[in-house]
C-alpha cells in the first residue's frame, strides 16, 4: 500500500508539472519588419596628421652656416613669416661672382663681334660662337641666382600659413648643400590617420564618404572623404590606416595633433531591418524570433548592414512579421508567447 501511494503522488506531481509547462507562456515585445535602406557606418579614431604630398620641406641649395633659428617644432607661423637665416658657403658665393664675370665677359664679347662684322674683321661663325658663350653664361647666372648664390646671406620664409613639423638644424650648424632646414605642414595640407579593425579594413575603400567630430574639443561633425586605405596592419597600433582627405572648409576646424572619431559611411543597401535588440547567436549562428499563431517560430539569419539601432538581416521573414525584441532571451522554438498590451 505504502508502494502505491507514492507511485500515484509522484504521477500526480509529474501530470501537474506537464499541465504547468503547457500552460506557461513567456510576455514578449514585437515590432515589425520592414523593407528600408540602410547605410552601415564605421566608427574609427585617429589624429590629425601632416598630407606628406603637401608638406613643404625647405632646404638650403648652396650650404652654409646657419645664423639663426627663429621657430621651433609645433609653432604656428604665417604666410612671409621668416623662419631662418643662413649665411652662404662661400664657395658658392664665389660661384656666383664667377658667373656674373663670365657674363659680363661674354656681353662684351659678343658686343666686339657684331662691331667687327660690318668690316669683315669678324664672321658669322665668331657671331654665332659669341652667342652660344652668352647663352651659356646667362644660365649658368640664372642656376647660381636660383639657389642663392647670389646672396652672402639667405632669409627662409614660410610660404603659406601652417605649422612647423620640424626645425632640423641649429645656430652655428654648418650644412653641405641640399640639407633640409624645416618641414611646414600648410593649414590646408592636413589629413586624418583613421584606425581601422583588420576585420573591417576591406568594406572601406577611398572615396567613401567620413563624417568626422573632435573627440575632445567639442568641434561638430563636418564632412570629408577617405583617400587611402593601407595594405597591411601598423604594428603600433594593430590597426589598418585609413588615411582621410582634409580640404578646403574641412580642414579649417582642424588643428595638426588634433584626436578626431570618424564615421565611415559604407554603402546603403535596401533590405529587411529590424532593431538589433531582435538579434540573437548561439552555437547555431545567428537568429531571432517572430510570433506566429501565439508562438515563438525561430528564424536563422545572415546579419547584414548596421546603423544606430538597426540591422539589416537576410533570411526566411517576410515585410511585416511580428519579430520579438524584448523577452526573446527566455524564448525556445515553439514556446507559447503573450505580446505586451494583450
């Protein structure tokens, strides 16, 4: 007897433990899916850097001594504002009062011949000779001019606005010829260096549209595009380069050093979108659940294009189903559900 009793409590405890599963339903929230266009963006930070195409490197053609150094790396300088004073080699100096002699001395020469030439003391060919010597004579002026040679002592000025990225020589330096004295990132002349993912390097490519914003000094978004997009990881950083185009009004907010997020926009794509909160993934891949007929009907999904709080998904759903975004944790294909408000 004893035996028979505990075998019909336990039937009655397991028959109320099934009747408890059958009726149990889980509260959801839904909203449904809809067809949009959905641009994916990026999000990536960097620093504002010198355009290598741009900066001005200056250099001394004809060496020397350097006199003075008048700005220093990270100064900001004006258009005309000068930078250096070098005082010329002397061995090019003494190039140059050579040129100018050989010049004055061709002038003359070619002057005697064409005197000459009425009275046959002279030819044609001694005409022709003279002016090939005054020819070569002028060039050779004009190159030594255009180093400086010219000039005992050389003032280098900054062409445009910008800033010094380097000051490389000191007072007293003696420098050979095509030494580089200061490098001068125009104003205008900047671009971003952007840190990528590696796993998402290959969706960016250049053109593509970056909305950029200070990260610390407040500046607002503003506009510009990707220029490049490097080929392998930079150690430093473990990152890929994404280097961002700065001209004309984009750059004027910018200041070289300056840490700036980027939002790349990757291209729009129409597609079913539904709120990320809906997206699940498991050992299976990726899911989320619609409701059909008061109950859970699990759906196996390709993730697709990401904006804020949508994402674009590739499936077996449809415009309009009900999908779960709220409850959908405690949900099993097939589960009875109860949507919130009913």
């Amino acid at each position: 007897m004893k035996y028979l009793l505990t075998c019909v409590t336990l039937i009655l405890i397991g028959g109320a433990g099934g009747l408890h599963a059958a009726d149990v339903s889980v509260l959801v929230q839904t909203t449904q899916a809809r067809q949009d266009t959905i641009g994916e963006m990026i999000t990536a930070y960097g620093r504002a850097i010198p355009d290598p195409a741009r900066l001005n490197r200056l250099s001394t053609a004809t060496g020397g001594r350097v006199e003075r150094v008048l700005v220093q790396q990270g100064e900001h300088v004006e258009a005309g504002q000068s930078l250096l004073t070098l005082a010329t080699d002397p061995s090019a100096v003494r190039e140059w009062r050579q040129a100018k002699a050989a010049l004055e001395l061709a002038e003359a020469d070619i002057a005697r011949v064409k005197r000459q030439l009425p009275d046959h003391l002279a030819t044609r060919a001694d005409l022709h000779q003279a002016q090939r010597q005054l020819e070569d004579a002028r060039a050779a002026q004009k190159a030594a001019r255009a180093k400086g040679a010219d000039q005992e002592q050389q003032e280098f000025t900054a062409s445009a606005a910008g800033v010094v990225t380097a000051a490389l020589v000191s007072p007293e330096d003696r420098l050979p010829a095509n030494t580089e004295l200061v490098w001068l990132a125009p104003d205008d002349g900047l671009m971003v260096r952007l840190g990528v993912e590696p796993d998402q390097a290959a969706r960016v490519s250049p053109g593509q549209r970056v909305t950029l914003s200070g990260v610390f000094d407040g500046h607002g978004g503003f506009d510009a595009v990707v220029d490049s997009v490097g080929a392998n990881v930079n150690s430093a950083s473990q990152r890929v380069d994404v280097l961002v185009a700065l001209n004309g009004k984009s750059a004027k907010p910018v200041r070289l050093g300056t840490w700036l997020e980027g939002r790349i926009h990757l291209p729009s794509e129409n597609t079913l979108v539904v709120p990320r909160s809906a997206l699940l993934r498991d050992d299976r891949g990726a899911h989320l659940f619609v409701v059909k007929q008061g109950r859970a009907r699990r759906i196996a999904v390709q993730p697709g294009p990401r904006n804020g709080d949508l994402i674009g998904v590739r499936g077996d759903l449809s415009e309009g189903d009900s999908v779960v975004v709220s409850g959908n944790y405690e949900l099993a294909d097939g589960m009875a559900v109860r949507e919130a408000g009913e």
